[in-house]
C-alpha cells in the first residue's frame, strides 16, 4: 500500500541527517513513479497521479 508515511519517514531521516530537502519532484520520483514499478503498487497506475501529487506537496511545504 502507497502511504505517504513512506515520504515522510525519507524526509525525517533527511532533515535529521542535515541534508537538504527534497523538491516536490524528487519526492514524486522516489515515491510516485517508483512505486508504481513495484508489483505491489502496480494499482497506482490505475488512479490519477494528481491527489497522489497533492499528497506530496503538501507534505514537503507542511515540513518547511
């Protein structure tokens, strides 16, 4: 299952590490098209990229 919990345990890890924050396009590569390759989140492929997108974005600003 795709959560954006996944996202969000990479981007306290980061910010933990002292590293930079990821862009919103980063984040939809590692956890968007990425997953989507996987055979367990194949189904992602079959919804609309934009709530999972939406999902990201507001994480990363959440996280400014």
């Amino acid at each position: 299952m795709w959560r954006v919990n996944d996202s969000l345990a990479y981007s306290q890890q980061k910010y933990k590490s002292g590293e930079k924050k990821s862009t919103n396009s980063q984040l939809q590569k590692l956890f968007i098209t990425s997953a989507k390759k996987t055979e367990e989140r194949e189904w992602l492929s079959e919804v609309s990229n934009i709530p999972l997108q939406q999902s990201l974005n507001d994480l990363n600003q959440a996280l400014l």
